[in-house]
C-alpha cells in the first residue's frame, strides 16, 4: 500500500469514522475500497475516492456491481471528476 493511498484513507476515516459507508457497522473489520482502479492512476489516492465498507459489504457490492460501484458511488465519482476537470 502506497503512502498516499494510506494517507487518503485516513482522510476520508477522518470524515466518516471507521465505520462501513454502505451498512454503518463499526464492530467488524473496515476496508478502504477505490471507487477509482488503481490501474487508472493517481485518482485512487484521494479521499473523495476512497470508501469505507466492511468485508460482508465489499463482497456484496463486487458481486451485485461487476465493477463494485453502485449509483451512489457513481454519483461521487462523477462529482469528483466535475469539480476537477
């Protein structure tokens, strides 16, 4: 894990607590999911990327959304990308 991915992790635990985006569980272990690939560059390391899920919801959401992201990660991604250009 690069530096920066860590650093916007605990930028966006800093905005939402270690707590799962999807269910709001915080008794269970709290992943840092890229809305963003890696393989798409340096978008991945920004908090505004970044999602807190546990591991029950990561799985849900890599099955039900081929690409993991369902309408409400889409609709962040495309503000991100709005607001930089």
């Amino acid at each position: 894990m690069s530096d920066r991915w860590r650093m916007a992790k605990e930028a966006r635990a800093a905005e939402v607590g270690y707590r799962c985006e999807i269910c709001g569980r915080s008794d269970c272990r709290i992943i840092g999911h890229h809305l963003i690939s890696r393989q798409k560059g340096s978008a991945y390391e920004v908090p505004e990327l970044c999602e807190w899920r546990d591991e029950d919801c990561e799985r849900e959401m890599h099955e039900r959304y081929p690409g993991g992201n369902g309408e409400r990660q889409k609709k962040r991604i495309q503000a991100y990308m709005a607001i930089r250009g």
